[in-house]
C-alpha cells in the first residue's frame, strides 16, 4: 500500500507540475464564418479578393499568463501540416490607441488582414496587447515590465505544435519597435528582426505633449525618475546589448513628424560602433507608417524574414574587409 501511494504522489506531482508550466489559458479558433462581409457570397463558400489568403490560414485569439496577468493575443497559423517558422509582432500606440483586433476600427489595428497575409507567405505571425490594452489586465508601463508581455509569447510559442522554436523573428512598429529593442536586449531566442519607425532615443524630447500624455502617465514614477527611465528605454545608450548574432532592419520614413528618422540614424551609427548587423532603409518623404511605399515596405519586410528567418542565409561578415 506504501509503495501504491508514493506512486500516486509521484504521479500527481508530474501533472501537476506539466499543468502549471503551460501559461495558455484558452485557445479560441476564429470562425470566418461570423463575418459574412469577408465572403462574396450568402453561402459563404468564396473569400473577397482582399482576403483570399484566409483559405490557407487558421486565427486564433489566445490568452495566455505574463507575470500572473491574463494577456490577450492573436495568431494567424497556415493550414498545411508542418513547422513554421515564426514572427513575434510587436504593436505600436499605447493603451487601447494602437491596440490589435481583428478589423480594426477606432484607431485600433486591424491584424486579420496582416497577420493572415504574412501567414499565408509560410510564417506563424502571433502578437499580444501589452498589459492595460485590448482585454489584457494589468497596467501598462510604456517599456517597464510590460515588455515581459512580449518575451513570454516564447513560452506560447513553445507550446503550439506547429511552431518551429529554432526560428524565430521579431517585427515591431513605432512604439513596439521600442519594446522590439528592449526584447533583443533581453532575449536569445530571436534570430532576425525588423524595426520600423521606432523611437531609440527617448532622452530627446521632440514632442512635449508625448511626454506628458504618455511617458508620464504611463512609466511608474516618471518625474521621481525621469532621466534613468527614458534611459532604460533608450537602445542609443545600450546598443552594445544587442546580439551581433541577429541581423536587424530599421526603416524610417524621413517626413515622419510622430517618430524622427534620426532615431534610426543614430542607432545605425551605434550599430556601426558595435558591429551589429543592420541594414538601414530611408524613404523619402514617407509618414510614419511609409504609407506612400506600401508595397515596397512590406517586400522589405518580407524578404528580410525569408532571408534570415525562413531562409538559410549566411550572417554578415561584420568585420572590415575587401580590397
């Protein structure tokens, strides 16, 4: 009987101990079926042309645990049994400005579109709302220990079958090409990245009412500890912490009045020091999103990630060399 119960102990512990180490808490499949709009016809069998890639891709809305919240996401998977790699979005705005669901609307982005399309190129595309956005709980930190939101989709990750974990890349936009940053700094896993628009140097204040509507509402204590926290968010100022292991694209549109295209050009001449790889594209007279080179930018996304994440290409010989 001794030998019976310590069996059941030893049991009981190993799916105890299984359990607590999946953070997915509900992993609800989206049914295109509820949104007849997408469809050309009642019977809802013909995608429209803008969403025709939807045929070979699943979505699913995920919540999963960072820090003991309840943090809401999403993922576009390609229908076609195998393993994929990955691509960790990492959205821009703050609170619920900025923050993704699946059409959008109210300034928030529209990621059934996006991350479908992407998806239907043979990548798993999966991105959260940081704390205090969307249905994520918590507060958000603009940098703080939100970013633990974004390093925690690896352990999500891990645990879908499809997922191949030795490839991994990370794209992030204004705001979360701040936190694509902070991750980098803080993270092995990534193995390329894309950054556009994204502020590097917060130390340099070129929107006062940014300050006092975000940084300040937002960073715990700002005024108390102002200079430390704009540095702790600053890759300028710690660019020696990035990997020269992952090769990263910073695109900036130079007429971009929310996010300075300096911010990407001093951390390109921090790169350089570090011998980082990096490549660096300016479009002229672009806004914030490079909307006036759509098609491009996205060509540019894409076949960095094909090249460094899905393909097999070689890492840049960074040192200096040649004739």
């Amino acid at each position: 009987m001794k030998h019976i119960l310590v069996f059941i102990l030893i049991v009981t512990n190993l799916f105890s101990c299984t359990s607590q180490e999946s953070i997915i808490l509900e992993k609800k499949k989206i049914n295109w079926q509820d949104y007849p709009d997408l469809f050309t016809d009642n019977k809802q069998t013909t995608f429209i042309d803008k969403y025709h890639f939807l045929e070979n891709v699943d979505m699913y809305e995920i919540t999963y645990l960072s820090d003991g919240l309840k943090i809401q996401s999403f993922t576009a998977i390609p229908k076609k049994e195998e393993k994929y790699p990955v691509i960790i979005y990492n959205r821009g705005g703050n609170r619920d400005f900025g923050a993704i669901q699946l059409f959008g609307g109210n300034k928030k982005l529209p990621i059934a579109y996006m991350f479908s399309k992407l998806a239907n190129e043979g990548y798993i595309v999966i991105g959260c709302n940081y704390r205090g956005s969307g249905k994520s709980e918590g507060m958000e930190e603009f940098g703080g220990n939100d970013v633990n939101d974004v390093l925690n989709l690896n352990k999500v990750i891990d645990e879908l079958p499809e997922a191949d974990t030795t490839r991994i890349g990370m794209y992030g936009w204004s705001r979360g090409g701040m936190m694509t940053y902070l991750a980098l700094s803080k993270t092995n896993t990534i193995k390329a990245a894309v950054v556009g628009g994204a502020e590097s140097d917060l130390t340099t204040i070129d929107r006062p009412e940014l300050e006092k509507r975000v940084y300040a509402e937002l960073i715990p204590d700002y005024y108390q500890n102002k200079e430390a926290e704009l540095k702790k968010r600053s890759a300028v100022l710690w660019a020696d912490k990035f990997s020269p292991k992952v090769p990263i694209l910073l695109l900036h549109g130079n007429s971009d009045w929310r996010v300075k295209s300096t911010n990407s050009l001093k951390l390109a001449l921090e790169f350089e020091k570090h011998r980082i790889p990096y490549r660096l594209k300016i479009y002229e007279g672009a806004d914030h999103g490079i909307s006036q080179y759509r098609k491009e930018r996205d060509q540019d996304v894409l076949d960095w990630f094909n090249k460094y994440l899905k393909g097999s290409a070689k890492l840049p010989n960074m040192e200096f060399h040649g004739r």
